[in-house]
C-alpha cells in the first residue's frame, strides 16, 4: 500500500529537497504541494529539477490543505511549523525540517529564537545512541539542523565513551550558501561570496549552538560547553565540520579511533574513512552519506574530526526521509543513496 506525503515549503531548498528524494522513493505517493508565495504557480516555475512533478501547482500552506495524507513534511521558516502542526490529526506522522520542536530547554527556546517555545518531539538523527529506537512508531519528528548533524555526529562516540572532557569544545564548520535558505540576501549573491570565506554567528551567537550542546550532553550524560563557529563558503551545498575536544587524560590514539568505529559500524550512511583519508564535502554532494576522520593531537591532548555531509540531503531532507522510514517502518534507506556526485 502507497503511504500519501504532503510536502510544505515546496519552493525553497529544503522542501525542494525533500521532493526530489521522494520522487525515487518506491513506497509513497507524493499529493500536497505547498507554498506561501509562490501558491499558485506550477512547480516547475520554481524547482525546475523536479521535472516529474513540474506540472504540479502549488497550493497555499494550511492545515486543510495538508490534512488527509499519511505523512506531512514541514519545511517552514523557524516558528511557522508548531501552529500548522497543533492543527493535524495525531494519527498523521509530521516531521518538521524547522527549528520549532527541537529543543527540550524553553529558556534556550528563548534566547535564541523569542517566545513561544513549541515542545520537544523525538529528534530525527538516528545514529545518536537511543534516538532509533524513539523515532519507531513515532508520529511527530523534529529533523536535526544541518550544523547540529555534523557536528553530533562528529563527536558523539567519544562522548559516549567516557573519553572526552565536556568543557572545550571547540567546532568550525563551513556551509554552502544553500543552507541560508532560497530568499534574496545581498551577501549571497555569487559576486560577493566567489572567491572568499566569512564568518558569522561569532562569539556562541549562532541559533544552533544550544541544539549542539543538548545532543552532546545527551551522548556525555552532563552538560557540555561548546564554542561553535560557522563560515560560509563559495559552494552551493555541503557543511566541512572541524571539531575538537580534550581527551581524557591516559586516553590513547587507539582507543579513539575503536570508540568511533564501535559506533559507526553497522551505519548505512555513517563511513569512518580509512586512517590518511579526509572527508571531502565533494564527495557527499547530493547523498545521505556523513564522511569521517579523526586524529589526536598528543600535543594539545585534544581529539581532531573531521565531517562531510550535504546540507541540504542528510543535514535536512535525508534526515527527514530516514526518520520518516523509521518511524513506518519500511526499509531506513529507501529513497535514499550513499552515493555522490562527481566530479
């Protein structure tokens, strides 16, 4: 039997995103297409990569036009998803690609994104230890951000393990211009940002700095204290994630890598790379798949990884697609690939 997918935020990149990984997905029809915008021109006018569903019009975002399939994905603007949701049956699976139903602490809630804290639904990053396990039978999901999902799974294993100290973390990514989503921003265009990097967010005030420290004190079992600074690069897709913490003293090189291997081994998109090999955002561009690598830095005593995903698939709608075949429980990678681009 067909399960019928609503999909909202249609024409920006992520809910574009979702659609083309559902267009190869063997068990769902696609029915909803919403926007807010754009309702009521043809999908192709806006995503014209999707060419199987180009002829398809977009509808304006509502509960009542979402309502009525198995599945909704939400891929809204921060604090639009929770109202829509409040509006559809319980019996409905929504995954919200959105900010709103991440975080547990409504104080965190606050400080970054205002007033109106939402609750907390199962978190869609299944490689998290007991996080699989939440997201079966699940019927709401909140899908991780694309920073949160680099550098939780960057970091996780030694966490985990008991090897990392919780204080000193310190994480640089550089992301793709996609990942600031599809509205027009001066600083975007390709004649400001080809041929340079640039920092933002400095100084712990980026939106997904809490969301990092939640999932590492889930994985530490104690608050941990991060320092996270983005970049944006001249690419269109792909998040490079540098993380660091300090071992525990007497932990040895060994010991660090078998604690990420333990944990990555039976991950269909999770590749601990063989040891002289880095991750390469080239080499994800387009798949599900999350590349590792780590070193320890004797010197400093600090653990060295190294992460590569796209954005826009694993950090977004390939997050969303796998929690979404958890929770039915049909097969984790349908519609999903591990394979990239290139060149």
């Amino acid at each position: 039997m067909s399960i019928s997918v609503a999909v909202s935020g249609a024409s920006g990149y992520a809910g574009g995103e979702v659609l083309r990984l559902l267009g190869n997905h063997p068990g769902v029809t696609i029915g909803a297409i919403t926007a807010h915008s754009s309702a009521g021109s043809r999908l192709g006018e806006v995503q014209p990569h999707l060419h199987s569903l180009s002829d398809h019009i977009l509808e304006e975002t509502s509960a009542e036009n979402l309502a009525g399939h198995d599945v909704v994905f939400l891929a809204l603007p921060h604090g639009a998803s929770a109202d829509i949701a409040a509006q559809l049956p319980e019996k409905t699976l929504v995954i919200d690609a959105g900010a709103d139903h991440r975080l547990e602490d409504p104080a965190a809630w606050e400080r970054f994104y205002g007033p109106g804290h939402a609750g907390t639904w199962p978190y869609g990053l299944p490689e998290l230890p007991g996080r699989r396990e939440a997201l079966r039978g699940a019927r709401r999901v909140a899908v991780p951000g694309c920073y949160p999902t680099s550098a939780l799974l960057a970091l996780t294993p030694g966490f985990t393990a008991g090897l990392l100290e919780p204080h000193d973390v310190v994480i640089v990514s550089a992301s793709g211009a996609s990942g600031a989503g599809k509205s027009l921003k001066p600083h975007l265009l390709g004649s400001e940002m080809i041929g340079g990097m640039s920092p933002y967010g400095v100084g712990g005030g980026h939106r997904h700095t809490p969301e990092i420290e939640q999932g590492l004190g889930w994985a530490a079992g104690n608050p941990v204290t991060v320092s996270f600074t983005p970049t944006l690069a001249p690419m269109s897709r792909g998040i490079l994630t540098t993380a660091t913490a300090r071992a525990v003293p007497g932990t040895s090189a060994s010991q660090l890598r078998e604690a990420w291997e333990h944990a990555y081994d039976d991950e269909p998109f999770v590749t601990l790379l063989p040891e002289g090999q880095w991750p390469a955002t080239k080499s994800v561009v387009g798949s599900n798949m999350v590349l590792l690598q780590l070193a320890f830095d004797e010197h400093a005593g600090r653990v060295i990884v190294s992460c590569a995903i796209d954005n826009l698939t694993k950090g977004t709608a390939g997050g969303a697609v796998q929690s979404m075949n958890i929770a039915l429980g049909l097969d984790e990678t349908a519609g999903l690939t591990g394979a990239g681009v290139a060149p």
